[in-house]
C-alpha cells in the first residue's frame, strides 16, 4: 500500500515545521468512502477498522497541530504519520507511539487520544534534551520491582500475618476486631470513613481511647491515646503498635486505589497483622508473606446465615416489591427514577444510597431504612452498599446487570455481584450492632448470643434475584462460580521518587507529563501493578496554570480526594482558586473562595431541586477538598471550623431535599385518591353542590401543586393559603445569615417601609 501522506518537498518542508492542510487530510480522503464521512466520529472506535482508526488518528493530529501553531510539532508529526505508515506497511511491527495512540482511541476516544497525542509531543520534545547518562539515571529511579524495601524499618520486625477469609456476612472483620480490642495498641484500617467511624465509636464505648483520622477529620481523644481508626490511606507506618487489622483486603487488586493496601499490608510495624476479606487473596497474600519474610496463618470462616437466589424474577411489577427489599441500579440517574416509580405505584416510602451521597446522608438513609418503626420499606441503591453500611435487607433485587464502567456499558464481574448480593440477610441488624457496640461482647460465640430473641433463623434468610427476566440467569451463574483469584498488587511511586524524577525536566514541563512519563519507563514487578492515573492527571491539567507551586505541592493536589469528570467540571475552579492560595500563600478563608457557590443554603428548594441536588452534592466534594487540605496547609486554610459547620449546613439541606421527594410522591398519590372518593360520593349521593366541591378541589390541587416542589417533593407541610388582604409572615433569618453577610450574600431582609430611612 502507497503510504499515507505524499512526502512531496513542495508541500513539506521538515525543517521549518509546515505541513500543508490538504498533506494532513489527504489520507482521511483516500481512507473515506462517499457513506463513511461521519463514520469516525459517530461509531465506537472499538468498530472501526485499523485503516478507520488510523484515518482518525492523522485528522486528529491536524487538529492539534492547528491548535498548538509550536514550530516543532512539525517535526513531531512527520515522524509520527511515517510510523503510522509503517504500522499499515506491516502490522507485526508496531511502534510504540502508533500503539499509544490506538490504544487510546479504543479506550476513551478522541479526548483521550487527544491528551494522548500531547503527551507524546513532550516525549518527542523530552528525547532532544536528554543525554543517555540522564536516560539511564531516569530509568534507574523508575525501577519499582521491589515495593517492600520501600519500609526498611518494617523489614526489621518479625511480625505474623492473620488471614480471615470468607464470604459476606461471615464473621471475619468480627474476630479481627476481638483481637484489636484485647491489644494494648492497635491500628484499623478500613475502605470508608464510615467503617472507620464505626470502629472508632466501638473502641471508646469499650474503654479503648482511640483516635479517628481520616483525609478530611481528625477527632483525637484527651490523653495519649493507644488505638487509631483510620481510612486505608492514612495509615501511619512509623508506628509500633501490637495489632493492625486492614478491611476488605481484596481492594489490594483495585485499578486506582490498591496502592493503600499494598503500603498499609508492607508498611505497618505490627506484631500481628490481620487482613479481612475474600477467599480470592490468598494465593497473593501468601506470595507477599513469603517476599516480606513474615509468618502467614490463614483463618476461612463461612457465612452465618442463608443466602438463596430465587428461581423467579419479580417480571418488571413494582408492585412485587416487599418491606425489607433493596432494588440495586448503577447510575444516579436510574436510582432517583427507581425511587419515583416505586413511590408512585406502590405508596411506599423509599430511602436511597449512592456514591456521590455525603457518608453522613448515606447513613441516614440506612438508618431510615434499618429502622422498623417508619414506612420507609424499601430502598434504592448502588454498588455502593457492597462495603461500610450495615443493612437490614431482607431481599437484593437487580434492576440490571450492566454498568458503565467508564468507557462502556459492561457485565458486572461475578465478584461484585456476590458482594452486593452478600447484603441480603445479614446475621445481625444495624440496631443489634450498635447495641453490641455500647454494651460490649466476649467471646468467639458473641454474634451468636447477640441475635435479638425475636429473630428466628428462617427471618435471617438472605434472598437475591431481579427486576425482570433477562438478568436472572446472569445473576444465578454468578452466584454458583468462584470469582477469578487476584494476581497481583497495586502501588505508586513514593512522592521522593516523583520529585527526583521532575528535576531532570524543564520548569514548564507540565506535570502531568512527568506522571505519564514515570509510568510509561517503570519497571514493575508481575506480582504488582501500577495504579492508573485517571484522577491525578486530571487534577494535575486542571491546576497547571497556576504558578509558583513547588512539585511537592503539585504532588500534594493530585493525591488530593478532587474527582474532575471533564472540562466543564465545577470542582475545575475550585481546584485552581484553592491552587492559587497555596501559591500565593494568603487568601485561604472558606468565605474567600468564590469557588463554592454558597448560595445553595439559602435557596429554596422549588423547580429543578434535581439540579440543586447535584449542586449540593458537588458542593459538598468542595468542603470535603478544603478540609483534605487544611490539614495538609493549615497556614493557608485557616478557616477549618467554619468550614466543618457549613458541610454540616450542606448535609442538613440534602437530606432536606430528599425527603421532600418522597412527601411530594406521596401527596400526590392521596390526592388522587381524594378525588376518586369524592367522585364515587358524588356519584353516589347526587349532590347538587358536588360540582362546586370538585371545582374547589381542583384548585387546591393545583394551587398547591404550584406552590410545590416539582423536582423532588413537596414541603413536608405546605402552610395553608392566606386570606385576602392578610399578608404572609416574613420568613425567620436562617443560621447562614452570618455566613452570607460575610461574604456580601443576599440574605432575607424584613420588609422595608416607604418613608423608612437608611
């Protein structure tokens, strides 16, 4: 085959950098057919054929070229259209920028392939600069085969690893935590900051002082305390203690935070070590004893109550639905209609957990769920109750068995279908457990004699199934295999690594690129695999522009909890204005950042609430980034107080807000049922007056109807209309009015007399 690009002196010139616009598209011209104009921007790359991909490749690249208008992309792309044309010569050999750049645009598309593409202009640019001495110095630092020598200091402990392995609802964690109880010092760490709460509660209800430190709180009790419950990330591996237990061991293998475990399993200096988690672990678990020099002793438990799946789908009738039931979906989306539907046809009220929820509104929800003194029978939920909440579900149902994995719709892995179904039938309610947690227990027997008199085990029967037919067989194959076992360990490179290796770049050298270059040039041992950079790079691109930051500092922002989806993301500004202060020094006050669109708490909640959801909860992940980041700048940040009581604010009005989702549904529903009975009356007694009364009624319905919140729910009580002439009462001054005059909000002022004067 011709190569793609006609290499004609007249229409190139290599040494000044110009490449002519119709060189560039020619191959996109001769690739296309007259119906495949819009074939490559409208079909998934995974369709397209290499020729397609290719074509896509070479136009994007004019693209960026236009776009970047640098005398030296010129060269870059001389270079990078001949491999191209190489690759189609002959397909067994493939450079390595060809396959970057395919291999980008089948996993994320041309946004990807377009990062991709710059990064690989810094390569082209980073390859003139560097000598082989700065070459081999670079590879030596990004030599990352030996993690455990990372911890020297551990290395010199003889310490024994406790392995408790067993299915959902089995006991481990519970036998895990006897062991920290009875220890003078100890460590847990865990997944979430609710399971770390939880432990924490435990500790110091039984008499152990212990302390709670997480990204974004730090509670620290009177005196030295012996015990610390924390998130995975924060473990202090300086620390001797005579216990650690680390939860759900089994993220050791995830794609982006794995690294924590693999730092907490070979940095903590603990005489015993306890990992809690599925059966899956153990071959790794037992080669990185093995590696370490430690003892290993493996503890397998089995579940201690039923778990069935059910032969029959509830065939897509809500109506189906039970009290104690939880309907799983896998997007915000599909959850909040779930709740509406279910709301509206079976006039039950429905609590809701998702990932994006605050962990203080996700616990609520539990406990308005767990609590059997309300009408809250059923709840709506994600993957996100797979870890961290006790529930009491009687019932898992899948409302689907695809989810978007954040490129494309795919099956959910037999794994984690046995972890969400793993939460129907728990041994011990959430009531139980926090009984537990005051009164305290002893003994291996414990779980057993702190079953509630009332609960029989026929009650404690876990059930799984779905929404509708499709997915049941998926769901029932799932249920009956092994999950394949994990083979290897997640890490990072230590920040010293990072900022050595920045120093052999220029300073405008965007750090983002310093990331990809470090992971692209490691060298990783096949027991371990690098952690994939989705959010650091992100967060690294969102605050390049800001100056005067240290790479130390940059580092510190991209380990930051910043989760940035695209361009347009509203955590982008924050990022950069929080950036800003860092780099300045100055200006760190919660009411300084116009970033965080405080407002929110002194709007009502009327049309569009769904919108004022996302807008919250987005609000929320800001707090959560400042207060991450008091703790790391605290000259900066100075404001943490104020900053704690606004989130609080923030999940008050949530959790407002999805209340009145569910007051509105169920207005709705006795209206309708009102004015049903009304008509049978009418009908019935033949009341002359009758069409009076129904006209009347038809207003009020509307009327509050209007005066409603049509998004997410009514008031939880609309006050009643006003008589004629009589005027409303002016609303009180809400707690944020001191906020909002600090800052030069709008804050709701008493009416203002004609002759009064300013």
């Amino acid at each position: 085959m011709a190569g793609l690009v006609h290499r004609k002196r007249q229409r190139f010139d290599k040494g000044s950098g110009e490449v002519s616009w119709s060189t560039i598209h020619r191959p996109v011209r001769r690739l296309r057919t007259r119906r495949t104009s819009t074939r490559t921007a409208e079909v998934p790359a995974d369709q397209l054929s290499a020729q397609e991909r290719t074509a896509a490749i070479v136009q994007e690249l004019g693209n960026v070229h236009v776009q970047t208008k640098e005398p030296e992309f010129g060269n870059f792309l001389h270079d990078v259209v001949a491999a191209l044309n190489r690759s189609l010569e002959n397909s067994k050999d493939v450079p390595p920028i060809v396959d970057s750049l395919h291999h980008a645009l089948l996993e994320r598309g041309r946004s990807e392939l377009r990062g991709q593409i710059k990064y690989a202009y810094y390569g082209f640019l980073a390859s003139k600069r560097f000598t082989e001495t700065n070459l081999q110095d670079q590879a030596k630092l990004a030599d990352l085969r030996y993690p455990a020598e990372w911890y020297p200091g551990t290395r010199e402990i003889q310490r024994t690893i406790h392995l408790h392995v067993g299915p959902t609802n089995s006991g481990k964690t519970y036998h895990a935590l006897q062991r920290l109880e009875q220890a003078k010092s100890g460590i847990y760490a865990g997944p979430l900051r609710l399971l770390a709460h939880e432990v924490y509660t435990r500790l110091n209800a039984r008499g152990k002082p212990c302390n709670l430190i997480t990204g974004d709180e730090r509670q620290l009790v009177e005196g030295n305390a012996s015990m610390s419950s924390c998130t995975v990330e924060m473990v202090p591996v300086n620390l001797d203690v005579d216990v650690a237990v680390i939860d759900e061991i089994q993220m050791i293998g995830h794609e982006e935070r794995g690294w924590a475990w693999t730092q907490a399993v070979m940095g903590l200096r603990a005489k015993e070590l306890h990992l809690c988690g599925e059966e899956r672990t153990v071959p790794l678990v037992k080669e990185l004893a093995a590696a370490m020099g430690d003892d290993l002793r493996i503890h397998h438990y089995k579940r201690l109550s039923p778990l069935k799946t059910m032969s029959a789908s509830l065939r897509g009738d809500l109506n189906n639905l039970r009290k104690g039931d939880c309907v799983v979906a896998f997007s915000k989306v599909n959850i909040h209609r779930l709740k509406d539907d279910i709301e509206r046809t079976t006039r039950r009220r429905v609590a809701v957990i998702y990932g994006s929820l605050p962990p203080e509104i996700r616990a609520q929800q539990a406990a308005l769920f767990n609590d059997q003194t309300n009408d809250y029978d059923i709840l709506v939920a994600s993957d996100a109750i797979g870890m961290g909440l006790n529930l009491s579900i009687k019932r898992i149902i899948f409302s689907t068995t695809i989810k978007f994995n954040g490129r494309i719709d795919a099956p959910i892995e037999t794994s984690q279908i046995k972890q969400i179904a793993g939460r129907a039938g728990r041994y011990r309610t959430a009531a139980q457990a926090a009984e537990t947690s005051i009164e305290g227990s002893s003994g291996p027997d414990a779980p057993k004699t702190r079953m509630s008199p009332d609960v029989s085990p026929a009650q404690t029967l876990g059930l799984v199934t779905t929404l509708d037919r499709g997915g049941l067989s998926t769901i029932q194959k799932a249920m009956t295999s092994q999950a394949d076992p994990i083979m290897s360990a997640g890490i990072f490179p230590p920040d010293d690594v990072l900022i050595r290796f920045a120093a052999y770049f220029p300073p405008s050298t965007p750090f983002s690129y310093i990331l990809i270059r470090l992971h692209n040039t490691s060298l990783i041992h096949p027991r371990f695999h690098l952690c994939i950079l989705k959010d650091h790079l992100k967060v690294a691109d969102a605050i390049e522009p800001v100056r005067n930051l240290t790479v130390s500092d940059r580092i510190t922002f991209c380990a930051s909890p910043a989760s940035v989806r695209d361009k347009d993301d509203p955590m982008i500004p924050v990022l950069r204005e929080l950036a800003e202060c860092v780099a300045n020094k100055s200006g760190g006050g919660i009411l300084d950042i116009q970033g965080l669109n405080l407002e929110l708490l002194e709007m009502e909640v009327t049309a569009g609430s769904r919108l004022v959801l996302e807008k919250l909860e987005a609000l929320h992940k800001a707090l959560i980034l400042y207060l991450w980041l008091s703790y790391r700048f605290a000259g900066v940040f100075n404001t943490q107080a104020m900053a704690f009581y606004i989130k609080l604010l923030v999940e008050k009005k949530i959790q407002e807000v999805l209340s009145r989702k569910s007051i509105k549904s169920r207005r709705i529903q006795q209206q309708k049922h009102e004015f049903r009975m009304n008509k049978r009356r009418r009908v019935e007694s033949d009341d002359k007056n009758s069409e009076k009364v129904d006209e009347e009624f038809l207003n009020r319905g509307r009327s509050d109807h209007e005066l409603s919140y049509t998004g997410f729910g009514a008031p939880l009580e609309l006050p009643e209309r006003a008589e004629k002439g009589t005027e409303h009462e002016t609303p009180p001054r809400s707690s944020l009015d001191l906020v909002a005059s600090l800052r030069g909000l709008k804050t709701v002022q008493e009416p203002v007399k004609a002759e009064t004067t300013t």
